[in-house]
C-alpha cells in the first residue's frame, strides 16, 4: 500500500500514487494502521472499497481475492 503510493520507482506507482491515491496520516504508521483495521482475516487481503479512493478507514476493508476481482476499476484497452 505505502510503496505503490509513495514510491515513484514501484512499478505499480502510476496506477496508485501516479493517480492521486494517497495513505492517510493515520496509517503512516504500522500501529496507526493496524489500530484501525485489526489484524488480516485468513485468506484476505486489504482493498479499497471505492478503488478510486484512498486508503483510509472509511474506505478499505479485508476483502477475499474474489471481491476484490469484481471491484477494480476498469481497464483501459489500447
């Protein structure tokens, strides 16, 4: 999460921080993050809910690899 949006050298940064997608002050921290989103569920990883938002409390959620298929954005085609 912090490297795809604060590393411009990740290879995905254009798709997250390239974009304006940006980590709260609150998850700055591991603690700060960890604080508000608990521990990761078995089998579940952390996704935005609207995928053009940030990361932020009121907007992630543990999700499984199936509810995060159905919720990415459009992909462009050439």
């Amino acid at each position: 999460m912090r490297e795809r949006c604060l590393n411009s050298n990740h290879a995905d940064w254009s798709l997250y921080g390239g974009r304006g997608v940006i980590v709260c002050d609150e998850w700055q921290t591991f603690e700060g993050f960890l604080s508000d989103m608990g521990n990761r569920p078995a089998g579940r990883t952390l996704d935005r809910i609207d995928p053009d938002g940030n990361y932020e409390l009121g907007n992630c959620r543990w999700a499984t690899t199936h509810e995060q298929r159905i919720n990415q954005r459009p992909r462009r085609h050439p």
